[in-house]
C-alpha cells in the first residue's frame, strides 16, 4: 500500500461565484481532509490561485487533479511535494497586557520566536508570527502555559521552486 505524504494543490481558476464549493466537493467524494485552503489573486489579472494542503497517496492525487481540472472554471491545477515549495503560514496570538508587565519570560519568548507585537492596549496585546507549521506549533504550546485569550492560523500560502508554466499559457490564450 502507498503511503500518504503532503501535497500542496494549486489550483488556478476564473473568479466565479461557486468554485470553492465544486472544488471541496471533489475531496468530500473520496472523503479526503483538508488541511487548509487559501484563495487569492494570482500573479495573472482576473485569475484567482487556490492553495490547498491535503494528506493522501500520490496515485489518489492525479485522481484528484483530473477531477479539479474537470471543472468548467479551472484553468490549471498542480500539486508538489514539501520539497518542491516553499511555504509559510501566519498567526496571531491575543493574550493579556499583564503578561508583557508582570512575565520577563514573554518578551524572551518574542524574540527567540522571530515574532512580533503588532497591537497593544490596556487590556492585551496581539502578538504575529510568521513561520512553518512546526515552528507556530512550537510557539502555541509555549504561549499556551501563560494563557492565549484567542488565537487564529492562516491556510499555507506556497510558491514552487520551480517555474509554472500556467502564466505563459494564459498570456498565450489572452493574445489570442
């Protein structure tokens, strides 16, 4: 049997009402999670670039890039393993302005993580990290053991290391 590894999706689509439904909709039929997704503008006007991060088999992923690409909306799609991306999440922590007064540790803690205040009142401070999953995991378990009031993490955002070479086709189409 295959093993399951990480694949990092990137799905490049027109900007229609609906997509995000069809396209969960593929991983929902062969019961697969999602990891997270995020949607944005892409480097080309008027296209839109899915990232999504899911855990399966290779074999069961080109299944799954044949359904994306079945979609009416969907211009191209491509999946890469951890080592053809590089990728980072982000994160924010709202936790108690009593800590950065009362607790000398918490602005160690700032600083040896690479994250930083981006908000301060009376009553808290939202602190933003930046990273790989393992090192925001790290940071919660930290922050976790001085109480976070709130805490939130992005979808991946990813680039290959290699070359797309969806922006040439699409130019290609556009000068036609």
């Amino acid at each position: 049997m295959e093993n399951k590894q990480t694949y990092t999706i990137s799905i490049y689509t027109e900007n229609n009402i609906g997509v995000l439904n069809r396209i969960s909709a593929i991983f929902q039929r062969r019961h697969i999670n999602v990891e997270s997704v995020n949607i944005s503008k892409s480097e080309i006007k008027s296209v839109s670039r899915f990232t999504v991060l899911i855990k399966t088999t290779e074999d069961q992923m080109k299944k799954i890039i044949g359904q994306i690409e079945k979609q009416v909306e969907v211009i191209k799609a491509y999946y890469h393993t951890e080592d053809e991306t590089i990728y980072q999440e982000s994160c924010l922590f709202k936790l108690s302005a009593k800590l950065l007064i009362d607790n000398d540790e918490i602005q160690k803690i700032i600083n040896n993580s690479k994250s930083r205040v981006i908000n301060i009142n009376r009553d808290f401070f939202v602190l933003e990290k930046s990273g790989n999953k393992e090192e925001i995991e790290e940071l919660y378990h930290t922050l976790d053991k001085h109480g976070i009031m709130q805490f939130i993490r992005s979808g991946r955002i990813a680039i290959t290391k290699d070359e797309l070479p969806v922006s040439e086709m699409i130019k290609s189409f556009q000068n036609k």
